[in-house]
C-alpha cells in the first residue's frame, strides 16, 4: 500500500513542470498514451471480457 505522505511535493513527477491534478494527469506531455490510445485500450479489454463473458461478473460486484 502506498502512503500518501509519502509523497514530497505536488508538482508531477514525470514532467517535474506542473501541479499534478486531474486535468494534468491526462494532459502531462510525458505521458505514455494519448486520451484517445486509452480509449482504445479500454474498449478492446472490455470486448474480450464481453466475449469471455467475465463482464456479467465484473457488474455484479
């Protein structure tokens, strides 16, 4: 588990330029993946889930 306190400042770790807040999170230049790259990642998990039927399980937790 991590310990938030842990944590020694608010500027974004990767980019070391900006406070990292949600809208930076997703906006962060160093990012791996584009909003759009997420996207597609998701949409192509979450259809072999549908074909493996695990989905059905996942909403009812």
């Amino acid at each position: 588990m991590i310990d938030s306190e842990i944590v020694p400042s608010e500027i974004c770790i990767r980019c070391e330029k900006e406070v990292e807040d949600w809208d930076h999170i997703w906006i962060c230049e160093t990012n791996e993946f584009t909003i759009k790259e997420f996207t597609n990642i998701l949409l192509e998990q979450s259809s072999i889930l549908v074909e493996k039927g695990i989905i059905g399980i996942i909403k009812g937790v």
